[in-house]
C-alpha cells in the first residue's frame, strides 16, 4: 500500500458479509453480556452502565487516536457500545418508566439528531467519510445511540408488540431482508440502507440474546447468561481472525480532514 493510499482507507471496516455476521454476534453478546452484569449479577441498571461507559468511553479513545485500522479495537468497541447500549436502553425503559415505545421514539429521536448534526456539520454521513477524529466522533455517538435504540425496539416487539422473542427476531430478519433486497435490486441510497441495517441488527441481536438466556416460563432457553456470553465472545474472537478484516476506503480527498 501505498502512503497516497495510507491516507484514503478508513479506520472502519469495509462493509461486507462477514462484517454483518459480525455485527449480529456483536449484538447478541451485548445483550447477554449486559444482562449478565446488570440481572444475574444484580448490579441494577444504573451501576451496570456506569460500569460499561468507563471501557466504552477508553475504547472510542483509543479508535480515534489510532493511526490505522485494528480489527480487534474495533469490533471491541462496538462490543462495549451494544453492552453499554443495553444497559442504558433497560434503565431509560424501566427504572425511568417510559416504557419500551417511549424509549424506542426517544432513541430514534437521538440516532436522527446525531445523523442530521453529523451530515451538517460534515456533508456527509457515510462511513466511507469516517477516516478523521470529527467524522469518527460522530460515527461512534449516532452507534451508540442506535445500539441503545436497538435494544428498547427489540423488547418493544416481543413484549409489548405481543410477538415474543423469536416472533420479533423473525419481523427483524425479515426487514434486513428488504433492506439487502433493496441494496441488491434498486439504486436505493448506500448510506440509509447501511444506516438502517446497522440500526436493524442490534434489535435482531437483542432478541435472540433474550431468547437464548431468558426463562422458560418468558418463552426463553434458559441458558446461563455468562456461558452464552463467553461462547458468543469466543466466536466473534475466531472470526475476526477467520475472516478477511481489510479498512473501507475513503472516496474522496486523499488528504483526511483534521
């Protein structure tokens, strides 16, 4: 590589197949994990997302300082964003009490408001653009938002929308499959449908994690939470190293901005 192409590759990872296999196992984890720390534990909401920013906020730290891109920081930063997501997302719909339709409108109020200040503020909001701090920044505040969205729709469509937990990871599956129609078959915008995937996996994620470890008697397997979050870490683990991991390019100025 060349250093004119040094300058151009992002600190993100090229979108491909493997990165949504990814993604989804990402979620999964975020789920168990945070419910692990916060439910099995009993460490409650609020402390369980005290306990999750503080790696979070080091991890986004280290992402915007590296030079290059690190498949492994990466994918632990979303890990700790769709964790701390879920913690956030439980404590904001339950021990505030605005329910699981109030915090999905108020989540989805935030991702559009982090999205509209981005493109404002940048021009753009694709993720080819994310090779600078400013663009980076923005990229990890609207990811957390909409992991923590993800979570509070996820409960919203097996609780309150009456469809259970593999009911809503089928309505979730279905939409990500409407959304890779469109991406295949239409010249429907590349940055919505990316946005709208990357928003869609986490609420697909959270309610397989539930699933997988909530109750019998709630419609769950009754896994233990802490099993399923190693198995599922040792998983993303392997793939990552399985699976090609290479930076998405920036299309523009080979010159990032500051």
């Amino acid at each position: 590589m060349t250093p004119a192409q040094r300058d151009i590759v992002t600190k993100v990872p090229a979108v491909t197949l493997g990165f949504w296999i990814i993604k989804i196992l990402a979620t999964t984890l975020g789920e168990t994990g945070g419910d692990t720390v916060s439910m099995t534990w009993e460490m409650g909401y609020l402390i369980s997302t005290a306990i999750f920013i503080v790696p979070l906020a080091i991890l986004v730290a280290c992402q915007i300082g590296a030079k290059r891109f690190h498949p492994l920081l990466y994918w632990a930063t979303i890990i700790a964003s769709t964790t701390a997501g879920t913690t956030m997302a439980d404590f904001a719909t339950r021990s505030l009490g605005i329910g699981y339709t109030g915090g999905s409108a108020l989540l989805l109020a935030c991702v559009l408001a982090s999205l509209a200040l981005w493109h404002a503020v940048l021009g753009s909001v694709s993720v080819d653009t994310v090779s600078a701090p400013r663009a980076e920044g923005f990229y990890w505040l609207t990811i957390t938002f909409s992991q923590t969205l993800g979570t509070a729709l996820g409960d919203w469509a097996a609780d309150d929308g009456g469809l259970g937990y593999l009911g809503g990871a089928a309505l979730f599956g279905c939409a990500l499959a409407v959304l890779a129609a469109l991406y295949f078959w239409t010249r429907a915008s590349r940055v919505a449908l990316f946005w709208a995937a990357f928003i869609l996996t986490r609420p697909l994620g959270a309610t397989v994690g539930d699933f997988l470890d909530k109750p019998l008697a709630k419609g769950g397997l009754d896994f233990s939470r802490p099993l399923a979050s190693a198995v599922l870490a040792v998983a993303i683990l392997i793939l990552i190293f399985v699976i090609p991991q290479r930076p998405g390019t920036h299309p523009g100025s080979p010159s990032p901005e500051a």
